[in-house]
C-alpha cells in the first residue's frame, strides 16, 4: 500500500500546481519509498510545506531527501520531528542552508547589478526547519547548526524540543543569535540537560 501510495504523491508532486502542503506522518517508510518522495519533491513547483513528524526515516532517508530539498527551493517549512535523526543529519542539513543560501545571494547579487535592492523576505528557500524529539541530535548538532547559521539571513525559525542538548549547545545557539538577527523563534524547550542559563527569551 505504502509503495504505491508514494509514487502517487511523487507524481502528484511532479504534475500539481496546487499541493502546498503533504504531510505523511507517523508511517513506516521505507528507503525506497522515501526515495520515491524525493524524486517527486525535487520536481515540485508549488510545495511550500513537508512534514514527515513522526516517520523512522533516519540519517539514510534524511540523506536522499536532501539532495531534493537544495533544489526544491518553494519548501519553506520542514518537520523531521521524531524521525530518528542524529547529528550526522543534522550535518545533512546545514548543508542544504548553506547551499540555499549561496544560490539567493547570487541572486541578489544579481538584482544588484540591475540597480535592484533585493527584497529577501520573497527569496525562495527554507525559512523554519523543526526537528523536535530527535535526542540524538544532541550538542554536536546544536553545534553544528548554530555554525551554518551564524550569518544565515532567511531561516526564521528553528525548533529543537528534546534533542538531548545541554549547557555546551545551548551556548551555541545563543552565540549564534548574537550575530544572527533574522531568527525569530528558537524553541528548544524539553532539553532538561540544559541548566540554568543567561538568556530567558529562548523560552517562551
């Protein structure tokens, strides 16, 4: 049923004008079938929003789907809730940022040249990625996106609930945001590692 439910989407992915927004969660997915949502996903002209909360496909399948996401640049909003995902995944990731982000500032390089000032809030390219419920992500992965995103001007919002983060990758994060002023929302409430720190407007 999977197989074919999932062919079905990467079509419609491919053809559709109109999908917005697929979420599949909670579903045991496997590499082939990820793979065939990748394929769709690379092709999709219209998907601002992919969740796959809840659905085991660890660092492997979050591999394939990344090769997808540097150019399916109308995704704006990813969910990997719970999806099994360590720090190597999270590595994967800022990857696809840094990739994202390189491809919009020669854009508005571009946009220089022809005497344009760049509006970058219309920009294509992720602009919240959530990740809750991953403890395996942990401070190495704290770490690592904290640095991807240093100077990173598009992504709004960043959500790491009980990634297993501690003092070390909440100070990171924290560093980071001293440099970055786009991020909007950083949710990494349920880190019960993480004591008490000097910056109470990460929580709500």
């Amino acid at each position: 049923m999977l197989p074919v439910l999932c062919k079905a989407i990467a079509e419609c992915l491919d053809s559709s004008q109109a999908l917005i927004s697929l979420r599949l969660e909670f579903l045991q997915l496997n590499l082939g079938e990820i793979g065939a949502l990748a394929g769709g996903l690379a092709h999709s002209s219209s998907l601002h929003t992919l969740s796959l909360a809840g659905c085991p496909i660890t660092n492997r399948g979050l591999e394939v789907l990344c090769r997808s996401l540097r150019i399916a640049t109308t995704v704006q909003c990813v969910d990997f809730s719970s999806c099994g995902i360590t720090s190597h995944g999270v590595e994967l990731l800022t990857k696809v940022i840094q990739n994202q982000a390189m491809n919009r500032h020669a854009q508005a390089w571009a946009g220089s040249l022809r005497y344009r000032c760049p509006d970058l809030d219309v920009m294509p390219g992720l602009r919240r990625l959530s990740l809750n419920r991953n403890p395996l992500i942990g401070d190495r992965g704290a770490i690592a996106i904290a640095d991807a995103l240093q100077d990173e001007l598009w992504l709004k919002a960043l959500d790491l609930q009980a990634c297993g983060i501690s003092n070390f990758g909440a100070d990171s994060l924290i560093t980071m945001l001293k440099s970055n002023s786009s991020i909007v929302v950083l949710d990494i409430r349920g880190n019960h590692l993480i004591g008490e720190i000097k910056c109470p407007h990460l929580f709500p």
